[in-house]
C-alpha cells in the first residue's frame, strides 16, 4: 500500500513538472526579441549621436526604438 501512494506521488510531482515546463517562455523566442531589441537600441544611440540636448536625445531614441520594432513585425503599446 506504501509503494502505491509513494508511485502516485511521483506521479504527480512529475506530471506537475511536466505541465510547468511547457508553460515556460521558449528560449529562442526571447533571445530573438532581445537580439532585435537591441540591434534598435543601437540604431537609435547612432541616430542621435550628434544631438545636443539629451531630454531630446532620449525622446528620439524611445521613438526611434518604438519606429523599429514595429518595423521587425512587434506590436508596441504606447
């Protein structure tokens, strides 16, 4: 009776890991978005390299980023 409850246990702690792990964000998807969020990151800091005024640098750069990935296909929430 023993061996019985201990191999549903286990049972179940391995369907619950089972069901956990494919509820987890795919790896490549993340690296993809961070990998295109930061190829626009930088396209942004090039673009505003010359710019005097920083508040405005950074304004321009958030659009900048925002103008790019919408671009690569994301959907942006303003």
């Amino acid at each position: 009776m023993r061996r019985f409850f201990a191999s549903v246990t286990l049972v179940m702690i391995c369907a619950a890991l089972g069901c956990s792990a494919k509820n987890s964000p795919d790896y490549d998807t993340r690296a993809a978005t961070e990998r295109d969020y930061l190829d626009c990151q930088n396209q942004a800091y090039v673009s505003t390299g010359t710019m005097t005024d920083p508040g405005l640098a950074k304004d321009r750069q958030e659009q900048i980023v925002d103008e790019c990935m919408r671009h690569k296909g994301y959907d942006i929430n303003d």
